[in-house]
C-alpha cells in the first residue's frame, strides 16, 4: 500500500478573491505563475498533462482539473488510482485581500522516504503563491 503525504501552502495577496482565483483556475495561464519544475500543458476540456520536479524525485501524470467556481476552488487528480491530487481554494481575506490556501497529496511507495522531500515540494508551494501573487498584480493593474 502506498503512502500519501500531504504539503500545504498559504499566502495573502492583494487583490479581491474573485480576481486571484480567476487568474489561478485559467488552465491556459498555470505556465505564467508555476515554478519552472512544474509543467502543466493542458489537453482538452478539463484534463491536463503535469510533469514536475521536487528535489531528487521526478514525475508526470495525467490530471483531471475540477474548477469550483462557487467555491472558488480548484481541485486535481491524477489519472491512474494511487496518483497525487489536490486542490487550491481562494477566500476574502479583508481590506480588498484574498487569502490563497492550496493542498498538495502526493503519492508516494511503500514507505515513507520514497514521498518527495517535504522541505523541496513546500519550496515549490511558496514560490508558485509568490508567483501567483505577482502574476495577479500585474493583471489587477493592467486592467
């Protein structure tokens, strides 16, 4: 049986929920805000194909993308049954702020140490929300 490991990520940004979350659930637009060891090309409709780097581990996967825009929540899975998966969500945070959460669970082997590297895959976490952040600034105020 394989373990799962879970990595979160959160950070402030300043601009309104409604506009960070419609930068991050644009699945033509990932490529601007992910790290550069995370690639995501989208297939069709809602799957795409996410190849990735965290440390000394490596992979790719077939994902299903769910976009909640009610929630203002995107979710992902990958395709095969033990694959990674995981969701952003995007709430008010106040004075015109939006609070950025997002989930990673990915799939490890049979033991804890074939997991990615915890310090590795957060590294990526922060800086794609500080990428996120950056990349709805320069929305917000191109608009």
């Amino acid at each position: 049986m394989g373990v799962t490991k879970e990595y979160h990520g959160t950070r402030v940004l300043g601009a309104l929920a409604e506009v960070a979350f419609g930068t991050a659930s644009d699945l033509s637009r990932l490529d601007r805000w992910l790290p550069e060891e995370v690639s995501v090309v989208p297939l069709h409709d809602d799957v795409v194909a996410a190849r990735w780097r965290a440390g000394d581990r490596e992979g790719e996967a077939r994902c299903t993308v769910s976009v909640v825009p009610e929630r203002l929540r995107v979710e992902w899975r990958a395709e095969e049954p033990a694959g990674s998966s995981g969701w952003l969500e995007v709430e008010e945070a106040g004075a015109g702020s939006a609070r950025v959460d997002v989930c990673l669970r990915a799939a490890g082997g049979g033991t804890p140490g074939e997991a990615p590297d915890e310090e590795a895959v957060n590294a990526l976490l922060d800086r794609a929300l500080r990428n996120l952040d950056r990349e709805v600034g320069e929305n917000f105020t191109a608009s």
